[in-house]
C-alpha cells in the first residue's frame, strides 16, 4: 500500500500541500553541482520536519533505470524467498551465462573495487553487496524466478513496478525506473520497518547497506552506474540514521563529465550542507 509520503511525491509536480509535507530548493545543495559543473539531482525527506529538500525537482521526478541500487531490493526478494538464508551464504552461478552482459564500468561502493579480479568469484551475499560484478545479483534473480519477482517487486511498490521480460537484467534494460522522489519514499518505508517482511530481513539488508557508523548517525547506502544509456547514468541513495530520525536520500547525476568517485563525493557534501553528516 501506498505511504502518505509517496501519495504527496505523486503530486510534487503541484503546489497541493493536502499532506502538510513541503519541498525546500536548498541553495547549498544547487552551489555543490553548480560549483563542480554537473548535471543531477539530490533529494532527502525530514520526516519529522515534514520537508523535502531537493536540488532540480524537475529532475527529481523523473524516472531512470535504478542500475545496482535495485541490489536493495533484489536482496530484500532473495531473503524473503529463500533463495538465500543469511548474508553470508555464498550465491553460486556459471560464469559463462553471463559473458555477454558483464559492465565494462566498476561500480563503487565507499571505494572502487577491482572488477577483474571480483567479477569471476563466487560470493556471499554480503561480498557482493560491495562488489562491482553484476552476476551474483543476476544469480539471485534467477533463484527468485519471474513470477515471484514480479510479485516482490509490485510488493515493495518499486518505482513503476515493471519487470519486462528479463528477470536478471530488468533493473538496467529499461523496464524498471524509478526516480530520486521514489527512491527516498522507498527508503524511508525499509529503513522504517514498513515493508511487509521479517524484522530479520530488515536486520540483515542494515547490515548489507551499511557503509559508516559513528558515535553521531550510521551510514547506509548503495551506488549505482549504468553504462546503457547517453550520458551514463549514475545513483547513490540510501538513508542517514541520527538520535533525531531517519533521514532517507538519493542521488543522480550524468556521468559524462564525472568519475565514479564523484558519486560518493558529491552525495556526502550534500548530507552535510544539510547537516546530516
């Protein structure tokens, strides 16, 4: 069922204020892209203040193939169906299935990984959370199976809920999108406790995003690039926890000027011209 928060983000292209929850064009965060000359947005949800603080809303609604931030989701589907009973059960699968769809690009996740040497591995749930190979996500979707993806997938209320025809590649070919708005009101529902699975599934997908932790908040977050579109695409959402709430965000940005690093980077100045880190 549809949360109030993502009943307003459906309405955010209005000036509707029904559920009492406003949009904030935050200066700091238009000087951080600005100042680095890149095309993207960034949206975070204080749900406590009821505020959306958002640079380029346009942008911000508008959907785009989620790449590896559907790992979130695809390893929420792969506990909950038992594919795999703990993060660190090692997912197996044939290297040679996947020849042909393997990214030429690492993806990044806190630090860049050395994708030939990881992507041939087999690996545990965990491991790959972290790496930049696509096959052991690939494997996870094909031990979930169509049917039951789709089922997950339209559980979660996953942006459009359309998984196309590809059970293992949905998530980067263009049938599956969802915008930055979508992502933080999906993020606020599992960082929350609101999607209908385990409390145990929710421990372990804390400690599959878990990137930092501190004496002040904790740090979890999932990156993103897809190389299939022009200019490449890139993501890093996830949510900030503090003593004062949980504070959902997610990133997109072109990639066509950008290094992988500049994900994290940029993501990170805008927490804290937020002061969230």
């Amino acid at each position: 069922m549809k949360t109030v928060l993502l009943a307003f983000l459906a309405l955010a292209a209005s000036a509707d204020d029904t559920f009492g929850i406003s949009f904030a064009e935050a200066p700091a965060l238009a000087k951080i892209f600005n100042d680095r000359g890149v095309a993207g947005t960034f949206v975070m949800v204080d749900t406590r203040a009821n505020t959306v603080f958002v640079w380029n809303q346009e942008r911000a609604q508008r959907r785009f193939p989620p790449a590896a931030t559907f790992r979130i989701a695809n390893a929420i589907l792969a506990l909950e169906t038992g594919v795999v009973r703990g993060i660190e059960d090692i997912v197996p699968f044939h290297a040679s299935q996947y020849r042909t769809y393997e990214s030429a690009r690492p993806y990044f996740y806190g630090t860049l990984l050395n994708h030939s040497r990881d992507s041939n591995r087999q690996s545990s749930l965990m491991k790959a959370m972290r790496a930049p190979s696509t096959r052991t996500f690939r494997a996870l979707a094909r031990g979930i199976g169509m049917e039951r993806m789709r089922e997950g997938v339209a559980n979660l209320t996953y942006g459009n809920m359309r998984v196309g025809n590809s059970v293992d590649r949905f998530w980067r070919d263009g049938s599956l999108q969802i915008s930055a708005l979508e992502q933080v009101e999906f993020l606020e529902r599992v960082a929350g406790g609101k999607i209908p699975v385990s409390r145990e599934i929710l421990n372990n997908l804390r400690q599959l995003t878990l990137l930092e932790k501190t004496a002040r908040y904790e740090l979890h977050s999932k990156s993103g690039w897809l190389v299939t579109t022009e200019p490449e695409l890139g993501w890093w959402v996830g949510w900030i926890e503090r003593k004062s709430g949980i504070f959902p965000f997610a990133l997109n940005m072109d990639m066509d000027t950008a290094k992988a690093e500049d994900l994290v980077t940029i993501g990170r100045e805008c927490l804290k011209a937020l002061g969230k880190l």
